[in-house]
C-alpha cells in the first residue's frame, strides 16, 4: 500500500496522454500507468522530465498496453 505518495516524476520517454486537475494518464514503452488524485499540479517542467505534485492520491494503476 502506498501511504505517502506526494510527487511523481516522468521522465523524457513518457508521453502524456491526458492530464487535467485531478486525472493524468501517460504511455511509457509497453506500459499505461493512470493516477487519479484531489488535485494534480506541475511543480517543474524541463526537457529531461516533468514533475507532478499529487494531492491526496485516490488510484493508481499501472497496466501493460495491448500489442497491436
């Protein structure tokens, strides 16, 4: 169980397919990962990675993508 879950760092490979106040939702490789929390808010932007704080964390999944 994740208790204390309060930044989420994305590296330059991530490509984000959804990000609104509360919802983010990004492709990595094979990989689909999807957080909901109260709120979501950039803290930095940079060409090496994004950094996200996350308020109250409500899910987080990770699942791999369907080959296609």
């Amino acid at each position: 169980m994740i208790e204390n879950f309060s930044e989420i760092i994305l590296d330059y490979e991530v490509t984000i397919l959804r990000l609104k106040e509360n919802n983010l939702v990004c492709a990595y490789d094979d990989f689909l990962l999807e957080i909901q929390a109260n709120a979501l808010e950039i803290k930095s932007l940079s060409m090496e990675q994004l950094r996200i704080v996350v308020d109250e964390l409500m899910y987080f999944k990770i699942t791999r993508k369907e080959k296609q």
